[in-house]
C-alpha cells in the first residue's frame, strides 16, 4: 500500500462499504483513508463495521417476525374485532 492507494473500507458516514483512498500511513499499516464517495477522512477500520454479525438464524429469525409481525418471538393473536354502534 502506498499514499493515494485504492482500499474498501467501511465509511461510517455512508453506512456500507465503499471505494476509499489512502491518506495517512505509519510504516507498512494504513492509518487513515478518505470516503471518495462522501469524502470523509477516518481512522482506517480494516472494513469491520463495529457492530456484531447475525448468525444465519438470527437473520432468518429477524426477517421472518418482520414479514409475520411478530416481535420478540412472541406468539401470534388474531386481530381483535372493535364493535360497532352504540
């Protein structure tokens, strides 16, 4: 790697992984990089965004009570019918 030198990194600004150049060094190790899509300078971060990785279960899990409406894995209720009139 060299000053200037194209690495993916994770931009915390954009929120994903994205093109960055190089901008500061210490030996051999990149030090800092720049977002060449929003152009914010950061600490290079290796491409780890900080946050835990789901296990493939947990995102099945977290998917599938998006799509049913469940939370929390709490059971299914019918819709409650409000009653009409007075």
């Amino acid at each position: 790697m060299r000053l200037g030198d194209s690495v993916d990194d994770y931009c915390s600004r954009c929120k994903r992984t994205t093109d960055h150049a190089v901008v500061a060094m210490a030996g051999e190790e990149v030090q800092k990089v720049l977002c060449r899509t929003c152009n914010y300078e950061h600490k290079y971060r290796h491409n780890k965004t900080g946050r835990k990785e789901l296990t493939k279960e947990e995102a099945f899990q977290k998917v599938l009570a998006s799509v049913t409406g469940q939370l929390g894995g709490t059971s299914p209720e019918a819709p409650k019918k409000k009653k009409r009139g007075g």
